[in-house]
C-alpha cells in the first residue's frame, strides 16, 4: 500500500473513530498530526560505491525495489560524476548516498551542494555512507550535520532512546537495542535530533555518559536532510526492525523538500 493510500485510509479510520464519543481526542490528533509524503513519482538518485565493508551494493540491491514499490523513479550510478550533471540535477527530488570515506571532486561536491542548497533537492543517508563520506570536504559536512569521528569497542551492544514520538519519522516507536557500531559524532547544534543513544565509558572512560545523537534532519538551503548512525550493514538494520523503518521514513521525509514548506528550528534538540 502506497503512503497515500495509507494517508487516506488513516482518515477513513480516523472519520470512522471521530463517531465514537470515547475516541475522539484521539481521533483529532490522528487528523491533524503530518503525515510522511509519498515517494509516488519521487526522481530518486542513488550513488553507492565507497569502502565495501558498509555494503554498498547490498544496500542498493535492497532500497531499490523497495523505492520502486513506492512509485519512485531510481536512477543507480556507482560513481560520482552525476554529480556534476547540472540538467540530471535539477530534476532529482532525492539524492540516496553510501559512499563511504572515498573522496569527491570539488566539480562534484559542488554540483551536489548546489542542487540541495538552490534546487531544493533532499538528501537521506545513513552510517558511514553518508556520516562518514570526504572526510576533507568540510562544507559537505556542513550539509549533513555530523562527521563519525570514532566507534569505540566495535561491534557492541548498545542503547536507542527515542527523543521524540511528534515527529512522524520516529512516531510510535520505542526505545530499542542494537548491537552494532555506536557511532561517536562530531554534530552540528542545528540537527534536530529524533533519537540519542548514551555511552558508558567501557571502552573509553572519558565519554562515559555522553549522549549522542543516532538521527537527526536538518535543512541546508531549500534542501532537507536526514541522516542516522545506524547501518553498519544490512543485516543490523534488518534484525532490529526500528532501523529499517526509520531509515525508509527518513527517505520519505526528506524526498519532499521541492513540495512540501521547510521546518526550522535554530537550537539543539536534545
Ligand atoms: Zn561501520
């Protein structure tokens, strides 16, 4: 079912409740709370390559039909060069990226930055792919809001606590576990943070305590942002299904900034 149909069928229950006089406050907040915009004729460019270990194809290999089931359009480049393609550009809603460290042209950077911060044209990412993409490219940073700095201890058990159930990226879901990489992140003040996780000094004492965002959107230009830490691989994202939700909410969420108004927000969030 397309979110649209979804949307609609949300007021068809909704409508169905407001005749209930024991559900109505329920029912009010169901029809005026926003609801993630469809991806049905979204222009999606996906860019995968970068340090293999964050399974680039593999994501790839699972977003794809996934975004085609939603009615997107999905343009696959394994390079960068897109980038730089000013007409492709324009017209894409969405930029998808997993590419790892690497490094990215300053034609490049510059055709990405533009289309996001002018056109209006979202980007969604998540992990290394995005967080931990150009690690000199300090105005691509600057776009996404955070750069991984550390992971300590590895793979380790560690805690998701949602921040915030408003918003409709993370509405209804709990607090959850991961055992995977607990990214430790250099943030931007200006993300507005939907989910932290804390760390508790096993591994390196003094950030025992630290609270860190996992999820974040944030706007740079006309162009809207999401991002989360989770996503080692594929797998991680699959076996705790909260990620994969969130990762696919995000997408919806940021697809829409050529339609949809911004949202602002200039402190911190958590
Ligand atoms: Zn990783």
């Amino acid at each position: 079912m397309n979110s649209r149909r979804k949307f609609i069928g949300k007021i068809a229950g909704a409508s169905a409740l407001l005749s209930s006089t024991t559900s109505v406050k329920a029912s009010v907040d169901l029809l005026t709370q926003p609801v993630l915009p469809s991806l049905e004729g979204r222009k999606i460019l996906f860019t995968y390559g970068g340090w293999d270990g964050h399974e680039p194809k593999k994501f790839r290999d699972y977003m794809t039909p996934w975004l085609k089931e939603e009615g997107a359009e999905v343009l696959l480049f394994d390079n960068l060069d897109c980038y730089t393609d000013e007409s492709l550009m324009k017209e894409i809603d969405l930029v998808i990226q997993i590419f790892t460290m690497s490094e990215i042209t300053r034609e490049q950077e510059k055709g990405l930055l533009t289309a996001v911060k002018e056109n209006g044209t979202g980007m969604a990412g998540w992990h290394g792919g995005m967080g931990d993409a150009f690690r000199v490219n300090t105005e691509y940073q600057y776009m996404v809001g955070g750069q991984w700095v550390a992971h300590p201890g590895g793979n380790i058990d560690y805690k998701v606590s949602i921040s915030s159930n408003d918003d409709p990226i993370t509405r209804g879901l709990s607090d959850f576990e991961m055992t995977s990489e607990q990214y430790y992140m250099h943030i931007d003040p200006n993300c507005n943070v939907l989910a932290t996780t804390r760390f508790n000094g096993e591994h390196d004492p003094w950030i025992n305590g630290c609270t860190m965002p996992v999820i974040w959107k944030k706007s740079y230009g006309k162009g809207r942002i999401f991002y989360t830490s989770l996503g080692h691989n594929l797998a991680h994202v699959i076996d705790q299904p909260s990620g994969m939700t969130i990762i696919k909410r995000g997408i919806q969420w940021a697809s829409a900034s050529k339609y949809l108004p911004m949202e602002s927000w200039v402190t911190p969030k958590y």
